[in-house]
C-alpha cells in the first residue's frame, strides 16, 4: 500500500500546471481530496469520474505522502 501511488499518480507539465494526476488525466489528487473534504463520497466521485479505477486511485490519494500533496485548510462552519 505504501507505493500504490507511484504507478496511480503522474505529473505532467504540461497538464494541470504540473500537478498530480491520475494515470496523465486532467484530474488531480487536489481534486479528489477536495471533493471528498467538500463531503462527496467515494461513489459519488466515482460517478461524475467513470475513468477512474475504484479503490485504486482513490486509495492512491492516501497514499501519497503527505509532503507530496499541497497544503489545505478547510474551514467548517
């Protein structure tokens, strides 16, 4: 589980201005992260974002080492 993410996660340059994506889509882990912290679930990305792998990808995203991933703050209300 520790190196799941370097086969799930790329960075392309010119994609996402270099973020870490999936696989070299468009969508990033920022993203995932986000919509999960937005309260989406795993189902619900899943659906608006058929091409990704269930589980796996979506495993990768906590796999990734934490220093890897930007910083966020989420404030709750």
């Amino acid at each position: 589980m520790n190196e799941i993410w370097r086969s799930r996660i790329t960075i392309e340059p010119g994609k996402r201005a270099g973020g870490r994506a999936f696989r070299g889509m468009r969508i990033t882990v920022y993203d995932v992260l986000s919509y999960l912290a937005a309260g989406m679930s795993v189902d619900q990305i899943l659906e608006d974002f058929p091409y990704l792998v269930p589980l796996r990808d979506i495993q990768a995203c906590f796999a990734l080492p934490q220093s890897e991933t930007r910083s966020m703050v989420i404030a709750v209300a």
